[in-house]
C-alpha cells in the first residue's frame, strides 16, 4: 500500500467519523462543548492515529500509533453509550456508529498483530 487511505481501517474510520458527526448535529445545543466535542474528537483522532502510524517507520512505532486509535474506539464507543443512557437519542438511532466501532477496534487489532509479527 502506497497510502493511509487504502487501509480498510481508515475507510471504516472516516465512515464512522461521518456517522459521528450525524449523530451529534441531533444533540442538544449545550452539549456542544462537552459530549459533542468530545465524541468528534474521539472519532476524528482515530483516523489521525491511523494516518501517523502508517507514516512511521519501524513496526513498534506503527503498533504504538495502531494502539492508540484503538484506544480512541473505546473512547467514541464509551460516548455513544453515554448519549444513549442520558437518553439524547436512542440505541436504535446509534447502533450504526456503534458496530462501526466495534469494526474498526477488529480491524485496528489485525494492524496492530500484523506489525507486532513483525518485529
């Protein structure tokens, strides 16, 4: 692969950045700087994790980078939830943007053993 952009996590990444952002246009106005900011910054630094990971050179440093967006999955996912128990939406109307986060925790798991193998 020439570019971060081919990875099947970056592409699941940027479709769950978008669906992030859907999401949030329906939370109330005051959570525009607290749960808003923070789950587009969760999503969003998923794919900045992904894209500085792969233009690292050694494996250790891709795994490092990997490691963190996965991190930031459970931070969005963690996000969705909270949207749901406080009841800004329903399960229903999140369940997309939760199984693109579970796909991509998967996918950035394959990244991190792939590289880690590789050692």
């Amino acid at each position: 692969m020439k570019h971060f952009s081919e990875l099947d996590a970056w592409k699941n990444g940027l479709e769950l950045v978008r669906e992030v952002y859907l999401l949030t246009r329906l939370l109330p106005k005051e959570e525009l700087y607290g749960i808003t900011s923070q789950l587009r910054r969760a999503s969003t630094s998923i794919l900045a994790n992904i894209a500085e990971g792969f233009g690292r050179f050694t494996y250790p440093d891709k795994a490092a980078k990997y490691t963190i967006a996965r991190g930031e999955c459970a931070e969005a996912e963690a996000f969705l939830l909270i949207i749901v128990a406080l009841c800004f939406m329903t399960h229903e109307r999140s369940k997309k943007a939760l199984q693109l986060v579970e796909r991509e925790r998967r996918l950035l798991s394959g990244l991190i053993t792939s590289c880690r193998s590789r050692t």
